[in-house]
C-alpha cells in the first residue's frame, strides 16, 4: 500500500527519488488503494482484477491527475527535480520512451516468455549504459526499479548471471540512495558463475 500519499511542493529532499517513491508506488511497483492525505490523495480507479490500477492524483482547487507517468512526472515537477525527467531533448525523449514502455510492458500481467523476452531486451539495451538514459539517473530508472523488483526477485542466481547487465543495472538502483524504501533487498552474486563443462 501506499505509505504518504499528499502532494507536498515545500520537499526539499536531497534525496532525488524518495518523494517519488513514497507518495506514488505502492510496494510491487503498481498503484492501489491509498487513504486520502495532503494536498492532494492517489485512488485506485480500476477494478480490483486487473494486477495494474490506473492511480488518480486529486488535487485540491485543481484538475485530477490521471496515469503512473503523468503522476510520477508532476511530483517531480512540483519538487523541482527536473533534471530527473532528462536534461537535453534527447534525454527527455528517451525518459518518455522508457516511462511509456514501463507502463505498456512492464506493467502488464506477463507469462514466463514474455518476462524473458523483456529481460533479453533490456539486457541488451543495458550492455554500455549505467543508467536507462546512458550516464543520467532518471525517473524512467525509478519507475522500471519499481515495475521489475518482482520480476527480479523470482530470478534464480543462474538467471540473473544470464541478464548481467540488467542484474548490474537493478543492484545499482536498488542501492541508490532513497530508492528502495520497503521493498526487500535482492540479492547478486559478487563473482561470476562458472559451470564445469568436463
């Protein structure tokens, strides 16, 4: 569940995502039932079937907010952390392509091919970056953390060793400061895996 839920523009925060990650995620990474609160509250507005509800941010004397990345974006903006939503046009394009992708892919009930099929892709996308914006820590790398936490955690050790540079990825987000909350610490081996092939 939801652990604060108002809006709060005066957040001073050094901490780059944990306002984020507070106020709009509940623990699997997905939005749902939160107790009004602030200045603003998050409800589920789906029905209780579907594994992704689409959250609603309502603001007082305002417009209701509606979607993860609409959401995700307006607190950024409200505590002017810009610089996480990219910081040249390309870099912005390409936050905005990974916030769609988390919302249309990630987010989605998945079967075990298609969880591989992601986890392929994303490896490879990830072979010469640090972050999913190249150097720049983003939103889009707050929002996949949170989108794939579980997927990551159901990997065996042999599975994480085969998407390297997705575990390098996550490890170095899940210990970035802020970022991982409540949610458990996954595991990584500290050496590669070798098999015996005599």
């Amino acid at each position: 569940m939801l652990e604060f839920v108002g809006v709060d523009s005066s957040d001073t925060s050094d901490r780059h995502s944990s306002f984020l990650s507070r106020r709009v995620l509940s623990k699997d990474g997905s939005c749902g039932r939160a107790r009004a609160g602030g200045a603003g509250s998050v409800r589920e507005v789906a029905g209780p079937e579907e594994r992704e509800q689409s959250p609603v941010l309502q603001i007082n004397n305002g417009p209701s907010l509606t979607g993860l990345t609409t959401i995700a974006t307006h607190l950024v903006k409200q505590a002017k952390k810009e610089q996480l939503l990219g910081k040249t046009a390309e870099e912005r394009a390409v936050v905005q392509q990974w916030l769609e992708y988390r919302v249309t892919q990630i987010g989605l009930p998945s079967n075990k091919e298609d969880i591989r099929i992601i986890l392929k892709d994303l490896n490879l996308y990830l072979e010469d970056k640090v972050y999913l914006a190249r150097n720049n820590f983003t939103l889009a790398d707050i929002l996949m953390y949170y989108g794939l936490h579980q997927i990551i955690a159901d990997l065996t050790v042999q599975e994480k060793e085969k998407y390297l540079n997705v575990s390098r990825w996550f490890n170095h987000i899940q210990h970035y400061p802020g970022i991982r909350q409540h949610l458990s610490s996954i595991i990584f081996m500290k050496n590669r895996l070798y098999t015996n092939a005599h």
